[in-house]
C-alpha cells in the first residue's frame, strides 16, 4: 500500500488500550493447526487445463431439461423468454444502481415505475415498491407494515402452511423485538388452514394474521374468511403469494389482502442454485408510508414533460432514523428488471397461458399418479400447479429412484419433520409436458 492512516505510535497506542503486545496475540486463542492449517493444494494448472477440468466436474452435475423437473417448493423452473437475458446484457440496465440523481437515471426509474404498475396489477393492490431482496424478507418486512399501521398492537399470528423457511426468516427478524409471533401448527390430516384453526387465536392484540396462497403445500386456502376474521378484531390479513397462480386465482387485493409480499422469481428470473432472486410488495394506499424499499414516481416538469422521481424515500438516509420504515436500503433492481421484461414480453394472454399450463400439467400428474396402488392425494384443498401425495415408501426413496431415471422429484416434506417421510410435493410449470409427466409415473417405486 502506498498509503497507511496509521503511525506505528497509532498501532502502539492501540495496543497498549486493548492490552496487547501484537496483533498476533489477537488470534492466540484459536489453535495453531486452525489458524495454519496444511492445504494440500494440487498442483497449479494452466488456464486451459483448468477449464478442462471443471468442465469435467460440471458435467458430473444432473442437468434439469424442461421436462424432467417436478420440484418446486418456492422456486420454480419456468421458461425464460430470450428476450430477458438480451435486455438485462444492456451496459444501461446490467451495472445500473439506485438512481439517486433522476436527471440522469430516467431509464433506470421507468423501468421500475413499469414493475411497480405490472406487480400492483397482478396482486390487486393500490401501490407496489420497487422489490425487495426476495419473498421471504418481503413476507417479514410485510408483516412489521402491519405492525407499525397498527400502532399498539404488537401480535403476529402465522398459519402452519406458510413457507417454513419464511417463518424462520420472520422469526429472525423478530428477535430482539417486543412483538409477539405465534406459529400455528401443520394442520393434520390434509394439510390445510381452516378458519376454525385460525380464530381462537385472534384478539384484540392482534397486529396481523400471515397467511399464504396458495399454501407451501399447494392449497387454494379460504382467504375472505381470514381477512374477514382479522379485519372483525382490527387487525390486517398479510399474503405471501406467487405471480404465476394470479394468471387464473383471484389476485389477493381482491380477497381482502392488506399487505401482499411475493416471490418474484418466477418472472423471469433463473432459478441460479438459489439466488439472487427478487421480492414483491404491495398494498393498500393508506399504508403506503409504512412501506419499506423505494417507490418510484411519475411527474412533470416546468416544460410539462413526463419524468420520473424516487418518492417517498422512508429511509434511514432520507430521514430521522427513527422514522426510517426500515433497513431494505436498496432494491434488486437487476432482477426487477427481468421481471418487468418478462411480463411485458409475454402480455396478459401469455401470462394466463403459462398458468393454465401449469394448472393443466399439475392435475394430469395428480390423476395419473394417484392411480397407481399405494399413492393418494393427501392435499384436502383444491391446488393450482402443487400438490402433496402420499407414497407407499419414503418420499426419498421415491426421489433417488426418479433421480435414477434422469427426473428431478418433488420435495421431501420428511425434511420438515419424520411424521411426513411418506409425503411428497410435487409441482408442474409449463415446462412439463405429458411425456415427462408419463416418464414420472412409470420410473416411481410401486407399492
């Protein structure tokens, strides 16, 4: 380095306030062998040696094609129109960040002025923002909205059919914070929430009641009745929905949703080994100070030219940190972007199009499936393009048999808890078509 801050009487100084000779001492309590462990390292390799050789494990890896997966659980293997990964390569779009200077980001604010009209379209809602870091912390930071438009009501109550992974993330957000969360159980048999599971936990602490539709176990669940019951106690109904299943289900602002948070990777967005993905949320017009993120705004200038703003910035930056909405300090506007190429690429019909395949496909497998000995339907609710089945062998069992066949299965609820070793979610997009799906019921593992 050519420059350091501090002088050697800095260090010393330093160290004399810690009570150390060294900086060495610093690491004396972690054991020698850990802190100069021998890395055995083969030897260097040329680039093009190197290439070789991790193309030779890349191909170790079982390669989803887009008829042999049926695992969904949250993240979905959907078609990518071409047209996204063209757009999003754009020097404009691919290394653009927060526009804080709008004169010169006008591209970058339409874009996400589009994803916000595009997402509070498709969920039903007054305003969205512009996205959250994924489904899971938008499902959190929805239901900390509520909290805060509530006021004094401090209660959470989450139904057992919400994403589990999701549920931790709220839990950990909670933390710390005097806001009490109740988690209701898996509802047994027939994995649904039903509003008798739900009321006598309600009262008039309650800030909101988190729900999600379809379910994580793919249940079309009863959401008027919910946000009925949370609304009779003044406290707020809190979705975590799916894009997709909004192209034929009625959209949550419809069915009395007060705040919608989502995951937005299935428009558009590669499933990536996990990452990153996008978050939606949305609500209504008088919550809207209380959502965290970045909205976007349209307007005009002296000349009455259209030109786009960053509004509403409740952000710890922006104003008294006690005022901030939240600590979501930026947005994943790569991704938003995507989304927003994908929607306007494939329109209205085409959205309704890759639901109703998805739909069509999900039940095809469900009928063939549970035909066979042994397999029944352990999903008590109607589904859209998820479901549960119950096998006649341990779910993984039924998984390294399909793996073998080249298919990638459904989801091992046993992994949840060992009560459900013998269940299995499985899940169909547009991708699957009848072949596939005929391939899966012939390679499972008879009863």
């Amino acid at each position: 380095m050519t420059f350091n801050p501090h002088t050697p009487e800095d260090r010393a100084a330093m160290l004399a306030a810690i009570g150390a000779e060294r900086p060495d001492d610093f690491f004396a309590a972690i054991p020698g062998p850990i802190r100069f462990p021998a890395l055995n390292l083969p030897p260097a390799l040329t680039e093009m040696e190197a290439s070789a050789r991790l193309a030779a494990l890349a191909a170790r890896n079982q390669a989803p094609t887009n008829g042999n997966v049926f695992l969904g659980a949250g993240s979905y293997h959907h078609y990518v129109p071409a047209t996204v990964g063209q757009i999003l390569a754009r020097g404009e779009f691919y290394t653009a960040y927060t526009p804080y200077q709008p004169e010169v980001a006008q591209g970058t604010l339409q874009v996400i002025y589009e994803f916000q009209s595009m997402v509070a379209d498709l969920v039903g809602m007054d305003v969205a923002n512009a996205s959250m870091y994924d489904g899971a912390t938008a499902l959190a930071e929805a239901a900390l909205m509520a909290v805060s438009s509530t006021r004094q009501r401090h209660r959470i109550v989450v139904t057992g059919t919400v994403h589990p992974h999701y549920r931790e993330v709220l839990r950990t957000y909670l933390s710390g914070l005097s806001i009490e969360l109740v988690e209701l159980p898996l509802p047994e048999p027939g994995f649904v929430t039903r509003i008798d599971d739900v009321l006598p936990h309600l009262g008039d602490d309650l800030a909101c009641l988190v729900v999600q539709y379809p379910s994580f176990f793919g249940g079309i669940e009863d959401l008027e009745a919910f946000a009925d019951a949370a609304h009779r106690v003044g406290g707020q109904l809190v979705v975590s929905t799916y894009p997709v299943p909004l192209g034929m289900l009625k959209p949550p602002g419809e069915l009395g949703a007060d705040v919608v948070a989502a995951e937005g990777q299935a428009l558009g967005v590669a499933q990536s080994y996990g990452g990153p993905y996008v978050g939606l949320l949305a609500t209504r017009q008088q919550y809207v100070r209380q959502m965290p993120g970045r909205l976007a705004g349209i307007s005009t200038d002296q000349d009455g030219k259209r030109g786009y703003v960053l509004t509403l910035q409740t952000r710890e930056q922006h104003i008294r940190r006690e005022k901030a909405t939240s600590n979501i300090c930026t947005n994943q506007g790569l991704m938003a972007t995507a989304a927003t190429v994908y929607m306007a690429t494939v329109g209205p019909a085409g959205f309704r199009e890759v639901a109703a395949r998805s739909y069509q496909n999900a039940h095809y497998l469900a009928s063939a499936l549970t035909r066979l000995p042994g397999y029944e339907l352990a999903l008590a609710a109607p589904f859209f393009h998820e479901f549960v089945v119950r096998a006649p062998v341990p779910a993984h069992e039924v998984n390294a048999r399909l793996l073998d066949s080249g298919i990638i299965g459904g989801f091992d609820l046993g992994l949840l808890d060992d009560r459900y070793q013998p269940y299995l979610l499985l899940c169909c997009t547009e991708l699957n078509d009848r072949a596939g799906i005929d391939r899966l019921v012939a390679a499972v593992p008879a009863a």
